[in-house]
C-alpha cells in the first residue's frame, strides 16, 4: 500500500546553518505517528516543509502519492494545528464561525459545521465568543477548524502547549477517537513521552537528524535505545544553550 507520507532525503538551511539534515520517512494510512525531539530539534520546520510553507528545500515530500511541489491540490487533505493558537483571544468571532474558517474555499455546510463541533463536544459553546473559553476548550476549537474541511491527514504541532493536564487527557481522548473511530492519520510532534508511548503506534526521533523511526513498542520497550536517545537528547540540549553561543538561532 502506498504510504501517505513518503519524506526523502529532506534537508533545510537557515542561512548556513541545517535545521533539518536528510531526513527520510514514511507514514502509513491510519497510522499515529508521534515526532519527538529536544527543543530546536527542527519539528516544526519538518511540518512547514510538508505543508509547503517553506518550498526551499532539498529532497522530496511526496503526500498521497503527489510531490507537493508539483501537486498543490494535496494540501486541501489535510489539516494542521499550528505550536501557538492561530486565534486570537479579543477576535469578536464565535466558536462556530471561527470552526466555519476551516472551510474557506469549499463549499460551507451548516451541518459539517456542527458536526465538527459536536464532535470536539462544545455544541453547547458554539454561540461563544473564542474568549469566553478555556484554554483546553479554545484548543478544541482550533482541532474542529482543522477538522471541519474533513481532513485525511491531521498534523499537529505541540498542541496541548499552555494548558493543563486535565484539558490535555480530553485532548489526548479526543486524538484517539480520531485515529481510532475515524480512522484518521495523524502526525503529532510532542515532548510529551509517556503521551507519546500511550497513543501512538509509530515514533519517530528527530535532532536535525533521524535517530530512530519505527514501532513505538520497539523504541519505548528497549531500554538501551531510550538511554542512548536520552543522552543523545541532553547531548544536543547542552549544545543548543552552552555550545552555539556564537551561532545564529534557528528555528524548531
């Protein structure tokens, strides 16, 4: 079967400076891939490479069988909730017409509308102005936009960033019924591990390089391989704060 994402060889520079260093991997349909890494590991940017936000880069990003750069089309299959929320709180906008943006350029539907708000369950918020909302409420909000335009592919970045641990287990409930229910793919970047080893069935390990990418069960249950991404992990941490002093920051 083909993969739904197919990332080969994939590198990007900051000025002279690699934020990601010939990556290769691959998602399967249904698959719950989560994507761990130390800060400035370059996670985001991987997630702006497959959403063709930056095209400067080299190698090849293949998303349901097209190159992303030949096949634009591709992006409308997909969802994306970004590392900071993409609403701001004093936006004079209610839950269901802020849910109603994720459908700009198809064909609106009231009744897709609702669904994807009944389905994050705030069908009792959906006359709510965005600010009115909790943290954890305000972030089902932003999944129902990137679920309202039916998505085969959802890729979230950090997502329970800022809120609390309750709001982040009915996140993390919601995440499954996804993948599960629906059978949606997912790709989800976290630093979050017990989460990650708990939900998804595919890790990938990333640090400007691949370290590991594969079953979750064969990275979380062997424990030579956790304690040598550990120190690889600390390693790269130092390096980040005491070691580039002198270096230009790059993004994560």
């Amino acid at each position: 079967m083909q993969p739904i994402v197919n990332v080969v060889n994939l590198t990007y520079y900051y000025e002279l400076v690699p934020s990601l260093d010939n990556i290769t991997f691959t998602v399967d349909k249904g698959d719950f891939l989560g994507i761990i890494g130390p800060n400035g590991a370059g996670k985001t940017t991987l997630f702006e490479c497959m959403l063709g936000i930056l095209n400067d880069y080299r190698g090849q990003i293949n998303l349901f069988g097209s190159d992303i750069k030949q096949d634009k089309k591709t992006f409308q299959r997909i969802g994306y909730v970004p590392q900071k929320k993409s609403v701001e709180q004093t936006f004079p906008a209610t839950v269901r017409e802020i849910v109603s943006l994720g459908m700009i350029g198809k064909k609106i539907k009231k009744e897709t509308i609702e669904n994807a708000i009944e389905f994050v369950e705030l069908e009792a918020y959906g006359d709510k102005r965005i600010g009115e909302l909790s943290e954890g409420q305000q972030q089902r909000v932003i999944i129902a936009k990137a679920l309202v335009g039916e998505p085969e592919l959802l890729i979230l970045d950090e997502p329970t960033t800022g809120i609390d641990s309750n709001a982040q287990e009915k996140f993390y409930e919601l995440l499954t019924k996804l993948n599960k229910d629906k059978k949606m793919t997912i790709v989800w970047s976290s630093h979050d591990m017990n989460s990650v080893e708990k939900l998804a069935n595919k890790v990938a390990c990333i640090d400007k390089k691949l370290f590991f990418h594969g079953e979750s069960k064969d990275f979380f249950g062997n424990e030579e391989r956790m304690k040598s991404y550990v120190e690889f992990a600390m390693q790269s941490h130092m390096n980040l704060h005491f070691g580039s002093s002198k270096k230009m920051d790059t993004p994560e």
